[in-house]
C-alpha cells in the first residue's frame, strides 16, 4: 500500500439466492422435508417454470427462527431419486440421467469426499480408471483429458424407480426443473447463451456418485447421481423460492430433435 500499511484481503459475501416465488403462496403442496442440520425447508408443489406448465418444483425456505444460511459450493444438497444404473435410457421420462463425464476438471462424489476427474485418478490414487470412459494422460501420468468410452457395455443410465414411495431427503431432487428454459424454449440460441442463463438461475447440478468396483478395487464406477450446489449461496428467505437444477444443453438438445418441448 502507498501509506506503508498493511493489504488485507476481503472475500465477497456469497450472493444471496433470489429464485421465482409464488405470488399467492405453494400451490399443490405435496411434501416438506425439514432439514434442522442447516435450518432449511425443501417443499415440493406447483412449479412456476414454463409458465406453470413444468408440474411440479422443489422449492426453498429457511426454517422458523432462522435468520440466514450460506453453503459452499460442492455440498450435496440432497439425493436426486430411488433408482439403479441400467444399461439404457427410459424412454417414458425425462429424469435419467447419463454417465458421461467429458473434462477432467469434471466433479465427482466418491468415498464421501468430491473430486475433480483429474485428482481422483492422479497417480497414486488408488483409483486408475472410470468405468465407461477413456482418459489421455500427460508424460507424467496426470489425466489431461476424458471421455465416454464408445464401445463400453456396462450400464451407462441412471434410471428412476417407478415407485418411488414417500418424498424424503433422500428422492427429492429429482423434482427441480431447469429454471434456465423456458417452456417453449428447445435448445434456445445454443450452449454460450444456456450456460449463462443455467449459472444465473440455477443453483443445482447433478454430480455423479462413484463406488469402487469390489472386482476392480482400481475402478470407480457410477452407482447414483447427487443434487450437488453449483455455487456458494445464501438463503434469506422465509417466504419459498423455487430451485432450479441445471440439465445442459445436450439434454435440451437432445429433445429439440426428437420433437419434444418443455419438462413432461
């Protein structure tokens, strides 16, 4: 400093969350689930994405008494859905999700800690592959880079269990929509203009959950993807605001050419 003084480093305070709110309050109410650990609501009811026409949301609120929360990025917030790995898609719905990790910087949940691709297959690790994939590796063995692996036959599709029974901690991300598409919207104006809209507007990511394969101690394979926060946030509200979860473009993409519109 000029005057000889000492620089002191302030970190910005995360922002504070300021999702679509219903005018009228919760329509539809389904569920709250209580969460006392870090004083918040999660409620699933009518969701205002597409117009109203998404069906249901998960929705928001500090608990009664609680001034304000703020959580890191990384944290998993909540489980997605019951359901298994398979070896393809359901063609009924929109909630599998795919195992298609595509950079090493890419985040992963394995043995209760979340890693980059990069780190968790770092020479001695412990872990050198992930099941499904190809990784290209640097003289020095560090993973520079890793793709889905074309000619892999394993089960590559998270899939929902029909039967889900009571909405719990455990099953409830898998009702966030993607508050950054409209309903009409498809793919939008491509990847640049959906991923700043998604980092906006929404607070969600999935993040794949990884098991060591128990006939491959070396492979970590997929069992369940994770409603994870994209971003270091904070909660003020008493009154329920919707979260959305990020779904990518090539989700949307996807769906533009088979004809399909919207969140159903």
């Amino acid at each position: 400093l000029a005057d000889g003084g000492e620089a002191q480093l302030v970190q910005a305070a995360p922002p504070v969350y300021d999702g679509p709110t219903p005018a009228k309050g919760l329509q539809g109410l389904v569920c709250s689930v209580e969460l006392p650990e870090v004083g918040l609501v999660l409620e699933v009811a009518d969701s205002l994405a597409g117009g109203g026409g998404a069906g249901r949301g998960l929705f928001v609120r500090l608990a009664e008494g609680v001034d304000s929360v703020t959580l890191p990025a990384g944290v998993a917030f909540c489980g997605y859905a019951a359901g298994r790995m398979e070896l393809a898609a359901d063609s009924e719905g929109g909630k599998t999700v795919g195992f298609a990790l595509r950079s090493a910087d890419t985040s992963v949940f394995f043995e209760q800690q979340l890693w980059s691709v990069a780190d968790l297959l770092a020479p001695g690790s412990g872990v050198r592959h992930i099941a499904g994939h190809e990784v290209e590796r640097d003289a020095g063995g560090r993973v520079q880079a890793i793709s889905p692996d074309p000619d892999w036959g394993g089960a590559r599709y998270f899939v929902p269990s029909r039967e889900q029974g009571d909405l719990s901690i455990m099953n409830i991300g898998q009702m966030s929509n993607d508050l950054a598409m409209s309903l009409a919207g498809g793919a939008g104006a491509g990847d640049s203009q959906y991923s700043a809209e998604s980092r906006s507007r929404n607070v969600l990511v999935l993040v794949q959950r990884l098991e060591r394969d128990p006939d491959r101690p070396s492979v970590a394979r997929p069992s369940r993807p994770v409603s994870t926060l994209a971003a270091d946030v904070t909660f003020r509200n008493s009154a329920p605001m919707e979260l959305g979860c990020e779904y990518g473009e090539r989700y949307w993409s996807r769906r533009a050419e088979a004809g399909e519109d919207g969140f159903s």
